[in-house]
C-alpha cells in the first residue's frame, strides 16, 4: 500500500468507514465474551444462518456468473431458494430434536462439532476422524474462495494491491474469531446480516437506475470467444446448459442441509420450542428470497452498464464485475459502506468456517485422541489453531487456482456427496450399521474427487456436476447396506433424551 499523501486523501474516507466497521467486529467480539450466550434464540439462529450462507462466494462469484450465462443463471438463484426450504421445513425440526437426543446437555458451545456429532450418533470414533479430516479440506476450499473474492473487492474500493486486501481481511478474520469463538461469530453475524442485506439492495437499486436496458435486450458486447451477444443474454438455454447450471447451484445449495457451518446451527437450537424453530425457519426463508433474486439479476444488468469494450474482459474475469460496479456507481463514502455489506459477506461466512475447520482438528481428532486432555487447554488450542488454519487459504488465495464458482461448487460437492446420508437420511430411516454409514461417507468423497479428476470425462458427462456422482456413490452404499439388527440404535427424531 502505498503512504503517499495522495493515496489518503484519495481513500479516506472509504478507510475511516472500513476501519470503523473493523472496530466494531472487535468490540462485538468483546461484547460476546462478556455475555456469554448459552441458548441463542430464534432471530440470533435465523439471521447467523443466512448471513454465514450468503458470503462473497455468492455476491461475487455466483451472483455474477450471470454475466457470462444470461437470465438462465437464475435457476441457480431459485435452486438456493429451494435448498433453504427443504433444509427449514423438512430437516430443521427432526436434525435439532436428533441433536438434542444425541448431544445432550453439552455446555460449551465450541465443543459442538458435525463431526462430533456423527461420532456420537453412530458410535464410532472413526466416523468422527473420518468426517473430521472432509471437514477440514473442504473447508479449506470454500476459505480460498471466500479470500479470493473479498480481495477483489477491497483492492478495488481502496485501490491496494489485491495481496493487501487479501492479508488485510485475514488479520480481521483471525483477530475475532481466536478471541470470541462461537459466541462472537453468532453476536457478529446478525450485525453483518443487517449491513449486507442493505449493501445488496444499494447496489440493485443504483443498477436498476443506471443500466441502458435496450443493451442488455439486445447487447452489443462480446463474449469469451468474441462474439456479439446479442439477444442471448435472455434465452434460457443458449450460453449454458440448465442442466449445467442446476448441477452448479445444487453443489452450493446442498449446503444449506449439509454443510457443517450450518448444520451447527440446528445443533445449536437443540433446546429450540417448537415456536422458537417456527420464527426461525420463515425468518430465514423470508431473507433468503428477498436478497437472492436481487443479486442473481445483476450480472444481467451489468450489460447495461459496463463499456462494450471491456464486456470480453469481465466474460474471462467474472470475479470483478461486482467491484467494477462498485467504484463506477458509488462514491467514496457510499463505496466504502456497499463494500461493508459485502466484508460483512465475506466475514460472516468465513468466520463459521474457519471455527468449523479448527474445530474438527481440535474437538473430533484431537480431543477424542486424547480424551484425557482437560477441557481449559481444549479450549486454549482451538482459539491457536484458528490462526494457522486462516492462514493457509488466505496465503493459497494469493495465487486461487481456480475461480470462485467452481471452488465452492467443490466444496459443496464433498459435504453433499459425503454428508447426506448419514445427516440426512439417517433422521428416517433405521439404516445401515455404524461401519456402512463410515463406507457411504467415504464411497461419496470418493466418487467427487474421481468424476472432478477424470471419470466425467471418460464417461462422456462433463455436463453432470460432481455433487450427483457423489450423492448417488454415498446413498447407494447407504441404501444397500443391511438395517442395524439392534432397534435401540436406530435414530429417532425428536426422541427426548
């Protein structure tokens, strides 16, 4: 960065908003150490959970996406909606009264894990290493993304270096999370929902006001192979695929019932009334269907607003259409404040997954390895593990392999192919035994990594996303696996404890 006078008189007051919203992330993260939350209520479950599933990956990468795909991108934005549905009000009330049954009366909030739970749920401690080991790497794929796209982002507004941006997010990121944990992220997400649900609907609004609507009817821009739109942009079926295009989304939508940021959520609203879990499912569903539709049009609006000659540009680099806008319809200070909505994005999603990733390191390998460890040096060793752990896919986001959509549909696809049957599934049905549940755990990973690195390919279906190869290899080992012979091992939702 540089400290010439010119770059602060620039860039200012951008600064003084960023620096202000930074400082009171930490003041939120102190708030929560003070007041301790033991039972987090119903708006605190809602808002966190759909703050932590609409980071940068979406504002950023999926939402504009639909600058290169046209007005078939928005069957992505409906599958999400979808997903967050089915994950309210057909798995939320039987996975939180399973939590309840299964977890018990565990007080600290940290120790509440998805892999954890699954060891605890199907008793063996495999599964918890296992589960614990995908937790991790995915998470480190999803991290990545998230890095990738708030530096974009940030360098844009502040005009630093895209590494600044990237390792300056990282200090924040690691600063409160290690210090507040579980508490501060909960306490801070509804803070950022707030903030990037108003960044969202500034910045459709100043789109909605700028855009030339006759270009994006009838655009003038070119595309990766440098050819005229033309009326492409609002044909479902000429630049991408649908069934492409839904296997895409479902990588991510899958999320909302498997991912272990959120699946932690319905653990823990264990103790959650049935009117506590009624205000939260449509809270949530209610944010998620007025904030989706309104950023998933915007890659199509961008066509009325960026220059025809940079149009071939943004098709090869659709990670920056979100901050060209920002800079080209904003002013400094309201700039600085849309960029808050969207740090606030990048924050609330990956503070989850960095205490998720820790967490699986510390509480279902470590702490079950050394199950003498006492509970004060557990919690000592999450809050330092979080700091290298943050670390690695910030330092990998310097030079992203790969764009931000298809990262997360990966991560996606592991907890999905990985995760559905045995978080899923297992709430009905009696199932297979404990070593069948490890098998479709594995037999999912498996078939994600093999179709991502080949197997497609051979078989001629690189339309097909990774998350369906693994969905079919998990269920069909879990399906055809023999029931438990013992009955008092079936898993009965909403069971007391």
């Amino acid at each position: 960065m540089s400290e010439t006078p010119g770059w602060f008189a620039q860039n200012g007051t951008a600064l003084a908003v960023l620096v202000g919203f930074a400082i009171v992330m930490i003041l939120s993260a102190w708030a929560a150490n003070r007041r301790p939350v033991d039972r987090p209520g119903p708006v605190v479950i809602a808002v966190s959970f759909y703050a932590t599933f609409l980071s940068t990956n979406t504002f950023l990468g999926q939402a504009w996406f639909g600058y290169k795909v046209g007005v078939a991108w928005l069957l992505a934005g409906g599958v999400f909606i979808v997903c967050a549905f089915v994950a309210w009000f057909v798995v939320a009330r039987p996975m939180i009264r399973d939590a309840h049954r299964v977890l018990g009366n565990v007080q600290d909030l940290d120790q509440i894990t998805v892999p954890e739970y699954l060891r605890r749920k199907y008793g063996r401690p495999a599964i918890g290493y296992v589960s614990a080991g995908i937790v991790f790497f995915a998470s480190l794929l999803y991290m990545l993304a998230v890095f990738k796209g708030i530096g974009h982002i940030f360098s844009r507004i502040l005009h630093v270096s895209y590494e600044t941006a990237v390792l300056s997010v990282l200090v924040l990121v690691a600063a409160y999370t290690s210090w507040g944990m579980i508490r501060a992220i909960l306490h801070t997400d509804v803070m950022q929902g707030v903030v990037m649900a108003g960044g969202v609907m500034a910045l459709f609004f100043a789109c909605v006001k700028r855009a030339d609507w006759a270009l994006v009817a009838d655009s003038v821009d070119l595309d990766a192979s440098g050819r005229v739109l033309g009326s492409a942009l609002l044909q479902w079926d000429t630049l991408m695929s649908p069934l492409l295009i839904v296997g895409l989304s479902l990588g991510t939508g899958i999320n909302l019932m498997v991912a272990p940021r959120l699946v932690v959520r319905f653990l823990l609203f264990r103790h959650a009334g049935e009117s506590e879990i009624r205000r939260a499912k449509w809270l949530t569903v209610a944010l998620m269907s007025l904030t989706i539709p309104l950023v998933f049009v915007l890659g199509i609006l961008a066509h009325g607003i960026i220059p025809q000659a940079e149009s071939q540009f943004y098709f090869q680099h659709t990670d920056e259409v979100v901050p060209y806008l920002v800079e080209k319809l904003f002013g400094s200070f309201w700039g600085a404040v849309v960029l808050a909505g969207f740090l606030s994005a990048a924050l609330s999603s990956i503070d989850s997954v960095l205490h998720v990733a820790g967490s699986a390191l510390v509480v279902a390998v470590w702490a079950n390895w050394r199950p003498r460890t006492p509970g004060a040096v557990i919690g000592r060793l999450q809050r330092a593990v979080m700091i290298p752990v943050a670390a690695a896919p910030a330092i990998a986001a310097l030079h992203p392999p790969a764009d931000i959509v298809p990262l997360t549909a990966m991560s996606g696809a592991l907890f999905g192919g990985c995760f559905f049957p045995a978080l899923i599934i297992g709430l009905w049905s009696k199932g297979p035994g404990r070593g069948a549940v490890l098998a479709s755990i594995v037999a999912g990973g498996s078939a994600v990594i093999a179709w991502s690195l080949g197997l497609a390919r051979i078989l001629s279906l690189e339309s097909v996303h990774p998350v369906f190869a693994g969905l079919l290899a998990s269920t069909a080992v879990y399906a055809c696996s023999r029931p438990r012979a013992d009955p008092s091992e079936v898993t009965r939702p909403g069971a007391g404890p």
